[in-house]
C-alpha cells in the first residue's frame, strides 16, 4: 500500500488528524482518510446558530469566572456544620412528624 505523504500542513491540523485516527481506531492515514471520505453525515450552521453558539459560550465563560472569584478553596469546616445544620433544620421543618 502507497504512503500518503502531505507537506506544508499545519501543526493544528495534524494533531487534529491524529486525534481522529486514534478517536476513529484507524491503524493507517490510508484508512482514516476511507473514514473521513465515507462519513454521510453534514453539519450546515447558519450565522444565527453560530451567534447563538457564541453567546453561549461567552455566557458560559462568565459563569466560570464568576464562580471561580468566589470559590476559590475548599469549605471550611465551619462552613461545613452551617451547611448541614440548615440542611438538618429544613428537614426538620419538611417532615413534622419525624
């Protein structure tokens, strides 16, 4: 079997590449290229999905960053027994008769 040889690709683009032979359990470039080539399905995005997309993941960004400033260690100890005595106390409050 021929060796397909490519100059000039991208680093990117090659890693890429790799991920999916190992991704698509492909032993040669020969095989993952019948994979990629015989794959049906299609994906066609519009400029509104990729806006949807992209505020999502802004959104998404915000979150972790919002919540990285605020947690930013393991809860203390006391803030441990403050959690489970609420806890304890909603239950309390929810089930009268135990």
């Amino acid at each position: 079997m021929a060796t397909i040889l490519i100059k000039g690709l991208p680093e990117d683009l090659l890693k890429e590449l790799k991920r999916l032979k190992v991704e698509l359990s492909c032993k040669t470039w020969a095989e993952l290229l019948a994979k990629l080539v015989a794959l049906k399905e299609t994906v066609f995005l519009s400029e509104e999905d990729l806006k949807r997309m992209r505020m999502g993941v802004k959104g998404f960004l915000n979150l972790r960053e919002t919540v990285s400033k605020k947690w930013v260690g393991p809860p203390t100890v006391l803030d441990e027994i403050k959690r489970s005595r609420h806890h304890e106390s909603n239950q309390a409050n929810t089930n009268p008769g135990f």
